[in-house]
C-alpha cells in the first residue's frame, strides 16, 4: 500500500508541477490558450495573475516532494500539502471551473485518504 500511496502523491505532486509550467510560462502559448480556453487578449490581461497562481501550484508539488523525500518522517507535511489541494480543487471548481474538482481535488483526496488509511 506504501507504494500506492507514494505513487498517488508523486502523481499529485507531478500534476502541480505542470499546473506550474502552464501558469507561468504557457498562459499565453497555444498549450496554455487550448488548456484555459482563453483568447491571446484574455491571457494577455491576466498573464501576471497566472504566474503568480502557477508559483503556489509549484510550492504545492515542493511541499508533496519534501513529504516523499522524509519518507515516514513526511508524514505531517503529506497530510498537510494534500489537504491544501483538496481545499484550493474545491475552491477553484466552485469559483472557476468545475473540471478542476475532477483534475485537482479528486487526486489529492484520493492521495489524502490513502495517508491517513495506511499509516
């Protein structure tokens, strides 16, 4: 199950890391254009909210690594970290799109379960 587990979290941490590189440097590319169904003139106005939303997807993914990283040790930051996606997948499917509930929350509720159910 630690496997799983690990796996899950890497996966988690992974995706955030891509949330990451589509904020700060594809917001306004045709990847980042297609993936937020923007305009160039859209993503052209909120280029700097972006970047800013992509560096806190990248302390997320930091925060998932770290908590790999110590291992057993990690423990607490795993709990903590997940619980932050979950909450900013919630947030961001009530206030923006509901396909984030699916892309953000789901896999880290899911990694959030498996923590807490296998320690």
């Amino acid at each position: 199950m630690t496997i799983l587990t690990n796996a899950v979290i890497g996966l988690v941490a992974l995706l955030h890391a891509w949330f990451l590189v589509l904020e700060m440097f594809l917001w306004d590319k045709p990847a980042g254009l297609k993936a937020f169904g923007q305009t160039r003139e859209q993503a052209a106005a909120t280029k700097v909210l972006a970047a800013n939303q992509g560096l806190y997807n990248g302390f997320l993914a930091a925060g998932l690594v770290l908590g790999l990283l110590l291992d057993g040790a990690g423990f607490t930051l795993k709990l903590f970290f997940l619980a932050c996606v979950v909450v900013a997948g919630v947030f961001g499917a009530w206030t923006a799109s509901r396909k984030i509930l699916w892309i953000q929350a789901l896999p880290g509720l899911i990694g959030l379960l498996l923590v807490v159910f296998t320690r």
